[in-house]
C-alpha cells in the first residue's frame, strides 16, 4: 500500500501538468476548479476558470454578483444547476459563514451541490486533510492495478473502491497523492491503449498481467436516455426577436431561449408551434427559415430541434414584452443548442463578425 502511494506521488511530482489551481490552497478558487472540472475537460475548462477567477476573486465578489451574470460566464458548460448551486453556496458562504469555508470534510459536504468527491477534493487539496478522492480516474487505476472487476457503478463496487482507496491514503501529503493518482489516470493509465510500457506500476499491475487492461474498469449500462423533439418560434422584426426566460426546474431553468414546443415526437412538437402561430397571429406565410435538425445530447435526454425563422412587421401583443434587440442577445445567458443557432446563422441577428 505505502509502496503504491510513493510511486503516485513521484509520478506526479515529475508529470503533474502546470495548472493556475495547483498553484493555490485557497478553497474558493479549488472549489470553483473541481465545479468546472466535473463538467469539463482541463482544456476548456481552463478558460472557464481564468474568466470566473478574473470576474470575482473572493467568495464573496461572487455571492455579490446576480444570477444571471453566473450563467452567462457557465455559458457552454452545460448543465446549469452546477451553476445556481454555485451561486447559491457562494451566497451562503458568504452570509451565513463570514465569507469563510468550512476547513474540514464534513463541513464541505453541507454545501449545496458539494457531494463527497468535491469535499474531499476540497478538503485534502486545500488542508491535507486525509480523505480519498474518487473519480472515473481513479476508479480506473484502481481497478487496473488492484484488478477488481466490480462494477464501478454498483454500490457493492463503490463500496469496496471507497474502502481501498481509503486504505491507499498516505499518512501526510494527501494533497499531492490525491492530485496524483487522478492526474496519473488522467494522463498515464487513460481510458483506450494506456501507455503501460514505461508505466511505473507495471510489475505490480493486475490488469496487464491477467490481460485485462481494456476490460476494467467495469461499468454498468445506464438505462436509455429519452427523446425530445422541440421547435423553436424565431421571430425577427426589424432589430429585434423574442427570447424567453425558462422558468420551473429543469436543467436550463433561468436561461433564455427562442419560445419552444417540446413533445414526444417531431410531429407533435410542429403542430404545437402551428397552433401557437395562430393564437399569436403571427402571419404563417412569413416563414422565411426552416433549420436543419440539430441533435443535442444530454446526459438523461436525447434532443432533436429545429428552428423556424418568421420574418414579421412587428412582434406580436402577446409576446412583446419579451422582445430582446440583437445587440443584446449574446449578452444573455443561453443554453448550447441556441447559442449553436445563433452562432451558425449571425445574419438573421445581424451578429456576423461578433461572438
Ligand atoms: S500498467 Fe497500464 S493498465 Fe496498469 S496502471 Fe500502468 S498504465 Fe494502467
């Protein structure tokens, strides 16, 4: 076990990729990493991260901050509750904590939308704290090197790599081996041909001894993800279009979209933008645009959406107080498929050469 944890973090001291949250212990910005990080590749979710850090450098710029704002520098990032939570336990920090954030484990875990992998990435990054850390890139070393072919999303096998990779724990510099062992899954033992030749835990390795390597990790088939048609109304007049803010949970709650028609089937989502028409009265022969269908995958739900562009004089009473000009539309938060739209038609908002 001692052996195991040694060579982590020597591997990590000389591979560890240089990155602006490896150079702080401050919760804040650690917190706001694994947020984004969970979401996200360290590619993208650098950028991400150096805007977030530059827009609001303490806990408590960003509980001072609205909503909206959060949502728009998420923008892309998908899944949106991350982001209200975001915003919600900055908030909470902020007021009900002295701006200060819990300094151990279970602390961190009363969050809102802290769950036991950012507590103890938060907890052993930030103070040491001995407490593992269990990702998909840890589920797979471990699963490799120790060849158990458990499923990793069974709570039998979250049991058993919970309890192993506890008793992996060094007795001090948790945060390095921490850091390490997904780093070592990150960039060593990857997911498709790891690179086990130079690999320093080949001689103990079980999965390349037993030939296993792309058999584990294990993993149980998730149940099929449901489809969703939508049609999206865009209205143009003159400088101007309708946007509507989503309201009622959900995962693009409180962001802006073209007024849409969901339903089971591609059909019944067209005629419900047909009837909507008629009570808006908006004139059917102004249809100018029909978009190709745009697939969307999400991690529950399967979307295939198509947009229908009607050139009017004027926005319809019913929907005027939801008229957006152009020059506002990208400073909205919206969610990917129409910022997708948007982005592949800019002549319709007038938008080319702008992003
Ligand atoms: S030998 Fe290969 S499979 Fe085993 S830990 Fe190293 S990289 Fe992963």
């Amino acid at each position: 076990m001692r052996e195991f944890s040694d060579i982590i973090s020597k591997w990590y001291s000389q591979n560890k990729r240089d990155l602006p949250w490896r150079r702080t212990r401050d919760p804040f910005k650690i917190w706001l990493s694994e947020i984004i990080l969970q979401q996200t590749r360290v590619a993208q979710g650098l950028k991400y991260y150096l805007n977030f850090v530059s827009e609001f450098e303490t806990v408590n710029d960003l509980a001072k901050s609205k909503e909206e704002k959060v949502l728009k520098l998420w923008q892309g990032l998908g899944y949106y509750s991350r982001a209200r939570n975001l915003h919600f336990t900055a908030n909470y920090i902020s007021k009900e904590l002295n701006g200060e954030f819990p300094k151990h484990f279970k602390g961190l875990l009363e969050l809102k939308g802290v769950g036991l992998y950012t507590a103890a990435a938060i907890a052993s990054f930030c103070y040491d704290e001995k407490v593992a850390v269990l990702d998909g890139n840890v589920f797979r070393v471990l699963s490799r090197v120790f060849g158990i072919d458990q499923p990793i999303n069974s709570s039998l096998g979250e049991k058993i790599f919970r309890e192993l990779s506890t008793e992996l724990l060094p007795s001090s510099e948790v945060s390095n081996y921490n850091q390490g062992i997904m780093e070592f899954g990150a960039l060593q033992c990857i997911p498709k041909s790891p690179n086990c030749e130079p690999c320093p835990l080949n001689s103990r390795c079980d999965a390349l001894r037993t030939k296993r390597v792309k058999e584990l990790p294990v993993k149980l088939k998730k149940t099929k993800v449901a489809e969703w048609h939508m049609s999206f109304l865009v209205l143009i007049s003159g400088r101007g279009t309708v946007l509507r803010k989503r309201v009622g949970k959900g995962i693009w709650q409180n962001l802006y979209e073209f007024p849409s028609f969901v339903a089971s089937s591609a059909e019944d989502s067209k005629n419900d933008l047909s009837l909507f028409i008629s009570e808006a009265s908006v004139d059917v022969n102004s249809l100018e645009f029909v978009s190709a269908i745009y697939r969307h995958l999400l991690s529950h739900r399967k979307i295939h959406a198509q947009f229908f562009v009607y050139r009017v004089e004027e926005i319809p009473s019913l929907l005027k107080s939801e008229t957006v000009v152009f020059e506002d539309l990208l400073g909205l938060p919206i969610h990917r498929l129409i910022e997708k739209f948007i982005s592949d038609s800019p002549s319709f908002f007038k938008l080319e050469g702008k992003s």
